[in-house]
C-alpha cells in the first residue's frame, strides 16, 4: 500500500479540476490512496488575503495559458467556463455533506466536469439538475443535504483546518506533513508519494 495524498480542493478553482483530472495515473505508479477533502476557496481566501489569480489581469491571462498549456500536454479536456466566477459555497456544502456516501466520487467527477469539462452554469438549479442526476441526486435531496446543519459545520472545519496547516489557495496538497500547492507541482507531489 502507498502513501497517502490529501487533495484539498474547490469546484471553482480551474487548477483543481487540472490536478483531480491528472491525479489517476500518479496513483496507479505510486500506489497512492487519495484522500479529497472539499474546503471553501472563498473562505480560505478571506481568511489568508488572498485572492483569486483572475481578479488580476495580467496574472489571471497567463495562468489561464499555462492551464491550457498542461491541459493539453495530459490529454485533459479542459474549456473556460462563461458563467465563472460561480459561487461554490452549495457545490462545495454537496463535496462535504457525501463524504462518507458512495456516491461522493460520482458528484466529485459530475460537478468537477460541469465546470470545466463541458461549462454550465452551475449556480442556476435548471443546470444543476442533470449533474446531481449524473452523481444519483435529486434537487429536493441536494437542497436537503446541503441545509444541514452538520454539513455546513463539515465544511467549514475542513476550510479551518486547512488555512491551519498553510493552505492560501487550490489545490493544496499534503503528503504527510509537506504541503504542495498548485496543479503544476504534481511532479514533487509524485516524488513525495514514491519516496
């Protein structure tokens, strides 16, 4: 058995989807088990002064280019979506509250897809239908699901702890105790994994 990788991630960072989508091949070298932990981007933002790569233009054109640039290296389709920024406080509330239910990775990979894979308008409830279908959700059961008191609690522990242990942004990665931030650093993370 391999180590352990903790992928800490959110819906609404295009670097995220990057990472989650090149992480299977990193697995199956190494032996890795993944351990997804959704956290709140915006929160983890607040709370460190951070903020979003894409409130900078020239920052945000050149990291849309390398996203592009390793998107097409790994075979990862990978399109903008229109309607970014899209508040992901109810996708990442979804992430939290399945965490312990079967059908967490169905709506990781449905929800992930639909932002980045084949672009919806995920804050509109017409457009998040059929991606909660997808994951085997009903809307009625989502909203339910994400109104829960412990769910809300889930996901903001999860985005406390991570701004505890150096998280500022997404994906933030821990193999034991080193931190790796950014999809671009997968290579460290695959070292850390096969060390």
């Amino acid at each position: 058995m391999g180590k352990t990788l903790e992928f800490l991630f959110d819906f609404g960072s295009p670097a995220s989807y990057i990472a989650y989508k090149r992480l299977p091949p990193i697995v199956a070298r190494t032996g890795a088990l993944v351990d997804y932990v959704p956290m709140l981007l915006g929160g983890v933002f607040k709370v460190t002064g951070n903020a979003s790569p894409a409130e900078i233009p020239a920052k945000g054109r050149w990291m849309n280019a390398g996203l592009a640039r390793f998107a097409k290296r790994d075979g990862v389709v990978f399109n903008r979506n229109p309607y970014f920024p899209i508040n992901t406080l109810h996708l990442m509330r979804g992430a939290a509250g399945l965490l312990d239910d079967g059908r967490f990775m169905a709506y990781v990979e449905a929800v992930f897809d639909a932002m980045w894979k084949d672009p919806r308008n995920l804050g509109d409830p017409a457009e998040l239908a059929p991606v909660l279908a997808r994951a085997g959700l009903t809307p009625d059961e989502f909203q339910a699901l994400i109104a829960r008191e412990d769910v809300k609690a889930r996901l903001k522990a999860a985005t406390e702890q991570a701004v505890e242990r150096g998280a500022f942004g997404a994906p933030t990665m821990f193999v034991g105790g080193e931190m790796f931030f950014g999809q671009d650093r997968l290579d460290f993370v695959e070292e850390a994994l096969a060390a």
